[in-house]
C-alpha cells in the first residue's frame, strides 16, 4: 500500500504528540519501563494509526504493551487535546511492540558466536617459500 504525504504528515504528528503523551503519562502507566514510539502507520482513510512501541529496562515487554493497550481511551484523550488544532478527528489507535532493537542484538551475538566458533587463519603456517600468499 503506497502512502500519501497526508499519511506520513499525520503519522509524523501522531509519532511526536504521542511521545511526548507516553512520557508525560508514562509513570502512571506502566512505572519505570522507557517506552519510545518508533514508528507510526497510518490506514488510507486515516481512521486507523497503528502504533509500534520500543519498551526498555523491563523483563517483560509485551505487559508493559499491554498495559499501554489498557489505558488506550486515557491515552487517546490526550492525544487529543495536543492535535486538536491539527486535526479534525484523531484516528483509532493499536499498540504493537516493536522488536527490532532485540532482533538486532540476537543476531549480532549469534554472528558473534559464529565468529569466535571460526578455526584460526592458516596463511601463516607456510612462510618458508618466498612467494607471496594469494
């Protein structure tokens, strides 16, 4: 599904009016759980913002999320009032968890793993030719 300039303009506005939201009610929320929106997806008739959420310094991430889901009516209320000069109506809202940063770290310690389960470079063994290794 392409997105038009309204889309990504009001997917912006929701990704940065929503931070700010997520911080300022965050503690009541969910406690000491940092949470980031990273991204923001809009449906083409704008009635629908899929949100996607970056949740650190908790075990379990997918509570803190569904806790965020929870308070959706308190949340959107907010929102609203900080887009009401911006937007005639503030679409629904769904909540994701956003894993890409976990994902990122699990395959960088797997190639890592990988790496270190590598056998030693041999081109040092034959050094008593003259002829340059290829």
């Amino acid at each position: 599904m392409a997105s038009t300039k309204r889309m990504n303009q009001i997917a912006a506005t929701i990704q940065r009016e929503l931070s700010t939201v997520l911080r300022q009610e965050g503690p009541y929320i969910y406690g000491r759980a940092l949470v980031t929106v990273t991204n923001v997806s809009m449906t083409p008739d704008l009635g629908l913002a899929r949100v996607y959420l970056s949740v650190y310094n908790v075990e379990d991430k997918a509570s803190v999320v569904e806790m965020v889901r929870r308070e959706l009516k308190r949340i959107r209320q907010s929102l609203a009032h900080r887009v009401r000069k911006q937007m005639r109506r503030v679409p629904l809202l769904e909540f994701y968890e956003d894993d890409t940063l976990d994902e990122m770290y699990r395959l960088r310690e797997v190639f890592n793993r990988l790496e270190s389960d590598k056998p030693a470079d041999n081109s040092q063994e034959d050094t008593t030719d003259n002829e340059p290794a290829v």
